[in-house]
C-alpha cells in the first residue's frame, strides 16, 4: 500500500531562499555579461573607427592633397585622444532590468547592474570578471537583494565567485512524498533570511576546474494563515534555521560557447558537507553530478540533452533534499512539489536559432523522478514533462537570448521567462 504524503516539516526556507538570492545572482551577472558587445541597446559603446593614418596614402594622393600642418596636428590629437580612451577603458558599467515569471515566486521584475572588466588588461587567456548588483521584487510579496562577483585571473588558472545577500520569500509548500496524480495538499510559507556564499576553482588542465566552497545561511520561517486538512508544524529546530558547509567542485566544460552551446559538453561534480563545527543546526551532505551535451543537427539547430541525479543523506532536513523542477529539471512543474532524498532527470532539447529574425523556438521534453531511497524509484511515479518555447536573441555577438518556455507536467503547466538558455 502505498502511504498518504506526510507533512511533518514546515522549514522549507533555506533551499528557497538560496534559489531566489542565487537565481538573482546568476541574472544579475548574465545581464551583465549581455552588455558586453550588446547590439540591442544594453549600453555598448561601438569601437571608434580608426584614422587612416598619413602614411598609408598613396604617393599620387599625397601628390593630388598635401595637408596642412594644422589639419597634421588636428588628427594627431584626435588619434592621441581615442588611444588615451581606449587605455582608459578598462571594463564597462551596465544597468539591465529583466522580468520574470517565475512558478514558485510569482511574476516580477530583476534590475540589475554591474561592471564588467579585466582583472589585468595584458592576460589575455582570461574571460572578463563580473561584480554585480540585483534586486528582485515580485507580485507575491517576495523581496531580495543580492551583490556577487565572479572573477577569472591567473591567465584562466582560476576562477572566484562570491555572493551575499538577503530577502523574503512567499510560496506555497508541498511537504515530502505527494504522490503523482493525487490532489495538492499545500500551505503559505513566509521566510526572511540571508546567505554567504564562496567558492574558488583552479584548472587543472584540460578544462577541469577543482576547489573548494563554502555556504552559510541563516533565515527564519512562518506558517501563512491558510489552513490544511491535518494541520502543519514547524519543529523548534526549524523556526531559526542556521546551516553552514565546505564543500568541493568539480567542472570539466567543454562546450564551444557559454551561453549557446552548439556543440561539447558540460561535466560538473559538487558536494557540501553541512557540520555543526562550522556553525550549522544539523550534520549531513548533499550530492550533484550532471552531464549536458550539444549538437549540431543542422543549419542554425542544436540537438542539445542532460541529465542529472541529485542525492543526500538521511539526516538532511527537507529544505536541503532533492527539488525536482528547479535548475531546468524539469519545466512544467513547480519547484517543491515533488521533494524527496534520491532524484533524477534526463531531458532534450531541440533548438531552432534564427528562425524569423531575432526570434527563434525550441521543444523540450524528459522525465525523471524521486523517492527515498533508488529501489523505491516506481515506474507509474514516474514525472514526464514537455513544452515549447520562443526565444528572442538579446545579443547576437554573445548568442544571449530572452527565452520563454510553456512547461506542461503531470500536475499541471508552467510558464517560464528568464535569460540564456535552460541547460
């Protein structure tokens, strides 16, 4: 027989929140990473067309057109002055507001702002470094602010990120083990909270990064005056909840651009190891390992597929296990819904660039599943989903687009606005 979902929890803050501060982070820093070398009016300065120096004219012309000494000295200055700006120039600053629409917190606006530059102007193996800016707000009441940076130095040896911030979220929780296909049981969470967040790669070769991180969290939680059938709790332990982890990662991408793939791949490898030594309420570890491809099938198409497994251990509380519907995994559901210890999924993606003028389409579809431990993975539990989407290329030298995906799930759809692509 299989058991009635159970609510015994109701702390499902730190996850939410981390997502929300990170997912404005992430825009943040892509918004500003668009800017550079935009054509759609996020700011870029075009290059200055060069002077045709005197020295490149051909005798006859020198013969047909002497110049004058002061013409001589007026383009010497102009010359002097757009060199002077070009050394001057060391990065660019960005402002960018980016609506979203997001199934879990609702639809709303991020402005973000940031600065793009070289750590140092003479390496240049390195990718620009980013220190950005965002604030989101949301028509649900969610609220947060987030500053972060991430930096490239050491001629690409390393790789920095840093994040801070804080906020409030509202949104609806599930609780653990929903079965598919039976009715949603769920409550109003309302959190308030902020995190910490550090992390330092270095490459190794062959595009493999390895480092260390580091997380810390701490956030309170309240039960919305909505009334359930049985009632929820919130545990002592849960009502002030403080976690903290050192962790490592591990990246091996291979793909021929960041933010459009059309061909390699994306290896990544990360776990955190929450400890009451290091200032957190609880002891355990959470793990990820996934793998995108790419592939070009055609003219303008990219064939592209993930997949994914996510899994923790047994004393992980419920707002750190595995959140099916996040990150891309997958589009249709509502982050939260379906949470459990062990998770799973694959998906794929076909993409059509270009297909009328800055427009462009995708079809999507996968499925996965959780459950507590792998042999309790049933296959009439399993979680498909698939949908359309229409993207609009925001920046056509860095391949960014605005994409806006219609996920249809097993329990039901959702619509999705953001910036790049899912995976």
């Amino acid at each position: 027989m299989i058991a009635e979902p159970t609510f015994t929890y109701i702390a499902y803050q730190p996850r939410e929140i981390r997502r929300l501060t990170a997912t404005l982070m992430i825009l943040s820093c892509l918004a500003v990473l668009t800017a550079t070398g935009s054509t759609s009016g996020f700011g870029q300065t075009p290059d200055p067309t060069p002077e045709k120096s005197p020295t490149s004219q051909s005798k006859s012309d020198t013969s047909k057109s002497t110049p004058s000494s002061l013409d001589s000295d007026t383009d010497a200055d102009n010359q002097k002055k757009q060199d002077d700006s070009q050394k001057s120039k060391r990065g660019s600053f960005i402002f960018a507001p980016i609506p979203i629409n997001s199934p879990t917190f609702g639809t709303g606006l991020i402005l973000g702002a940031g600065y793009v530059f070289k750590l140092r102007e003479d390496d240049e193996k390195s990718p620009p470094s980013v220190v950005a800016a965002a604030g989101a707000f949301t028509n649900n009441g969610s609220r947060g602010i987030v500053l972060g940076s991430s930096l490239y130095f050491g001629e690409n040896k390393y790789k920095m990120t840093v994040a801070a911030g804080k906020g409030r979220a509202n949104y609806e929780f599930f609780g653990i083990g929903r079965i598919p296909g039976r009715p949603a049981i769920s409550t109003e969470i309302k959190q308030k909270g902020a995190f910490f967040f550090g992390e330092i790669l270095r490459n190794v070769g062959k595009n493999i990064f390895i480092g260390p991180r580091y997380q810390y969290r701490k956030l309170t939680a309240t039960i919305g005056d909505r009334t359930t059938a049985g009632g929820f709790e919130i545990p002592a332990i849960d009502l002030t909840s403080t976690t903290a982890a050192i962790g490592f990662h591990v990246v091996r991408d291979l793909r021929d651009h960041i933010f459009y793939p059309t061909k390699g791949s994306l290896f990544e490898f990360r776990a955190d190891f929450f400890a009451k030594p290091l200032g957190s309420n609880r002891n355990y570890q959470a793990y990820l390992l996934a793998y995108n491809g790419y592939r070009s099938i055609g003219k303008k198409q990219v064939l592209a597929y993930r997949a994914m497994t996510c899994s923790v251990s047994d004393n992980t509380p419920f707002f750190d296990l595995c959140l099916y519907g996040s990150r891309g995994d997958l589009r249709g559901y509502t982050a939260g819904q379906f949470q459990n210890q062990r998770m799973f999924a694959v998906q794929g993606e076909y993409r059509r660039d270009q297909l009328w003028w800055r427009f462009g389409f995708v079809a999507f579809g996968g499925f996965g599943g959780v459950a507590r431990r792998l042999k309790e993975f049933r296959s009439d539990q399993l979680l498909p989903a698939g949908g359309v989407g229409l993207r609009f290329n925001l920046d056509k030298k860095n391949h960014i687009n605005y994409r806006v995906d219609l996920g249809f799930g097993r329990s039901g759809h959702t619509l999705t606005m953001s910036v790049t692509e899912a995976f």
